[in-house]
C-alpha cells in the first residue's frame, strides 16, 4: 500500500507538472514570450511591471524578469518618454531663446543711442516753383520702440541615453519706452515658441508649442553701468510618441506644461568714437512644471507618466566688442555659461552609461546693428554654443525695430 501511495503522489505531480507547461497556459505563455524576447516592455503581463516579469526566468523558475531584455529595466530610457529624457535640455535653450531675444533688444537700444542718423527732408512750395534738400542730424523720437523678431535655433545632443536633435522657433513682438532721459527702458514682448525634437535614444518626437509673455527692464545707473532683468511666463503643449523597443509598437501621448523664469545682468562699457567694450555679469532661472500624461499603444496599453517639474539655474559672465561704422555697427562676444542649479537629471538604468553633466558652455556671438533709416534699424545675429559635454549649439536671429 505504501508503495502506491506513493507511486501515486508521483504521477499526480507529473500530471501536474504537464498541466502547467501545456500550450496556452500561463507559466506556458510566460516561459515562451520570455525565451523569444516578444513581449512588449509595456505589457500588462510580460511587460516592466507585469504580471510576469518578476516571477519567473527562462527556465520557468524565478527571478529577474529584466535578465530577458535589459531595454525593459527601469529607467531604460529607450523605453522612457521623450518628455522625461528631454525636459532639462529644452528648458535650458528655450529659456535661453527667449532672454537672448530680449537681451540683444536691450543691447540695440543702447548702441542707437550713441548712432544718430541723419535722414532726408524735402519741403515744396504750394505751386511746386520751388523747394529746400536738407539733412537733419540726430534722434527726434518720443522714444517709443516696436520691435519684431524671429529666432531658430538647432541642438544636439550626441550621447547614446539620452541622443536627440532639438530645434527651437521663436516669433517675438516687443513694445518699449524710455523714459527719465533715456536712462530707462522698459517694455513688454510677446512671443510664439516651436519645439521640434527628435529622439533617438527612443525612436520617436517631441512637439511643443507655447505662448510667452515677458516684461522687461533696462536701468543706466551711471554713464558706464547698465542693470537690465526680464522675466516671464508661458504655457506650452506638448505632443510625443515613442516605439516599444521590442515590438515596435507606437505609444503616442500629449500633456500640458507651465514655465516662469527671470535673468538679471549688471554690465559695464567704455565707449569712444569708434569702439565699444563691454563687460556683464549675472544670472537666470528657469522652471518648468509638466503635467501628468497616459501613453496609448496601438494594441491598447497604457503606461501613466507622473507629472514632472524641472528647474534649472544659470550663472552667466562675459564680454562683447562692437566697431560703430556710421550706420552699421558690427560685434562679437562671448559668454561663458554655467549650470549651478538642476533637479530631475536623467536616470538611466542599471548597465546604461550615465548622462554626461556637461555643466559649462561658452556662447559665441557675431552680428551687426543697421541703421536703415530715421528711427528704423535692422538687427542679425549668429552664435554658437560649445564645450558642452557632448552638446553643440547653433542659432540665427533677425530683428527690424522702428521707434516713433
């Protein structure tokens, strides 16, 4: 009888054993998917956080459901939203955009102070017998500026965990006034932003569109000190997609974000008949709050990515040249920028190499301020970033400003 028994318990655990590897079943499914590496990094069940995929290894027992495909792991950021991975880099160059429009605006005002312009009058008798030509010298205006400015500028990032090419668009109109004698400028600009990014590190884009409004100020302390400070606020879109880095699968997703930021420089200047030197100093500080957002799948999964706030702190110093040739003022400059302040770096997974820093920058500068007529100026610009870790940076503006 003992024998029996126990010749018994032994075909029951066998039969049991066939039951639970037998085609269709759950541990059967979980095995397969796993020694094919098919599933999906998001699946419900063989997926990063899935029923499965801390349960059980390729031979059926237990462990590491990563060990199947380290792209599945947390912080994997082939398997990441691009929102996530991208959101310190474009928060630091759009709000560089849009404080180097508005700079360079401040910089203007204060080479055509010291460019007047002479224009042409005319003036005709009633009868047309006779009229004067004359040139009138010197600045007539009541001081009140428009302004219209264009800016792109191209990013690229080339570490493998977090590679990506950005691409930023701004249209800003700005209206100033100067005030107490020309010591004051203050104004008002707003603008229209583009984001264009796509992301290797994933296979897939980030698209984001923006309104910006940003005050500004421009104080001369003495006759070689200047003060300028500019802040604002903007509300951005933002529409993404990625692929599953196993089965391709498309995971598209939108979210909504929010972005103040302010900068404030001291500078110094000596000025002769021809030459312009300059020296400034100072500092920005940018945050970005983006909302929570569902990615869907083509096939129906879900993945839910946590609302996300990014700040980043920039300390700013550097010099700029500029020759005044009558109505044509060309200059270059170059400016050292270092991040002292960033939260929410990048996390990548175990085995992924870690993001670079790539803390310090230096910005380089040329262009040239036109006179065209009376009141009327034209503004370009070229520059550059480099000595990046692993980022470069290259960027062009066009600006015409008429003052009345």
């Amino acid at each position: 009888m003992k024998f029996w028994r126990t010749f018994n318990r032994s075909i029951l655990a066998a039969v049991t054993a066939l039951f639970l590897f037998v085609p269709g079943s759950a541990d059967a499914q979980s095995f397969t998917q796993a020694l094919m590496n098919t599933y999906s990094c998001s699946s419900s069940n063989y997926g990063t956080s899935g029923t499965y995929f801390n349960s059980h290894d390729a031979t059926g027992g237990y462990g590491a459901r990563s060990a199947y495909n380290s792209v599945c792991s947390a912080n994997n950021t082939g398997n990441t939203s691009s929102s996530v991975v991208t959101a310190i880099h474009s928060l630091r160059i759009a709000t560089a955009q849009t404080v180097g429009m508005i700079g360079s605006r401040i910089s203007a005002a204060k080479v055509a102070l010291n460019t007047p312009v002479g224009i042409t009058a005319a003036s005709l008798a009633d009868d047309l017998s006779s009229g004067e030509l004359g040139l009138a010298a010197g600045n007539s205006s009541n001081g009140l500026g428009f302004w219209v400015q264009g800016k792109f500028a191209t990013a690229e990032n080339d570490q493998t965990v977090v590679a990506a090419d950005i691409d930023v668009t701004t249209a800003m109109v700005g209206i100033d006034k100067r005030l107490s004698g020309d010591r004051v400028l203050i104004g008002v600009a707003l603008s229209h932003e583009t984001t264009t990014t796509d992301t290797a590190f994933n296979k897939g884009a980030l698209d984001g569109t923006g309104y910006v409004i940003s005050p500004y100020l421009s104080l001369q302390l003495s006759d070689s000190v200047n003060f300028d400070a500019t802040g604002g606020y903007s509300t951005i879109q933002y529409d993404h997609y990625r692929l599953d880095p196993v089965t391709s699968e498309k995971f598209t997703s939108s979210g909504d974000g929010e972005r103040l930021f302010g900068s404030a420089f001291l500078s110094v200047s000596n000025s002769s008949d021809k030459l312009m030197l300059s020296a400034e100093a100072g500092a920005s500080y940018s945050q970005e709050d983006r909302d929570a957002f569902t990615e869907t799948g083509t096939t129906g999964q879900t993945v839910l990515v946590s609302a996300k706030d990014t700040t980043i702190g920039q300390g700013m110093i550097g010099a700029k040249a500029a020759l005044k040739l009558g109505r044509l003022t060309p200059f270059v400059s170059a400016r050292g920028e270092f991040d002292f302040s960033k939260s929410n770096e990048v996390t990548v997974a175990t085995g992924q190499q870690a993001a670079a820093g790539g803390d310090f920058g230096i910005r380089f500068t040329a262009g040239a301020d036109v006179a065209l007529t009376q009141g009327l100026s034209l503004y370009v610009e070229g520059s550059t970033v480099q000595l990046r870790d692993d980022y470069s940076e290259y960027s062009g503006a066009l600006r015409i400003r008429a003052e009345f």
